[in-house]
C-alpha cells in the first residue's frame, strides 16, 4: 500500500516540476516577447509582438491555474 502512494507522490511531483518549468519559460517568452515589442518600429512586427506577447500572457495564466489547482 505505501509502496503505491509513494510511487503517485513521485508522479505527481515529476509533474509539479514540468509545470514549474513551464511556468517559467512562459515568463521568459514573456519578458522576450515584451522586450522585442519596445525595440521594433516597423507596424507588422509590433503587431507580430503584441500577439507573441498576449499569446505568451495566456499561456502563463493557464499554467498558474493548472498548477494551483493541483496543490489542493
């Protein structure tokens, strides 16, 4: 019996890893996505960034709530 409730904590904490990592690879595509929007001037590629950073915001988002949500 503990054996199978050792091998779920395991499963469970090799996930919390992947989603913190992530996590933060949104907030880096994030601070690139934002980094590139204040440096371009050409109207297409702010376009381009303000979709790569809202993209990139949701998906954040997305994976905060999947990670609250399995801390309950």
């Amino acid at each position: 019996m503990k054996n199978g409730l050792l091998k779920k904590h395991l499963a469970l904490s090799q996930e919390e890893r992947n989603l913190r990592c992530e996590i933060e690879r949104s907030k880096t595509a994030i601070d690139a996505a934002r980094n590139h929007f204040e440096q371009v001037v050409d109207p297409t590629l702010i376009d381009c960034y303000i979709y790569e950073l809202n993209a990139a915001q949701l998906r954040y988002q997305f994976l905060l709530r999947r990670f609250k949500s399995r801390e309950v």
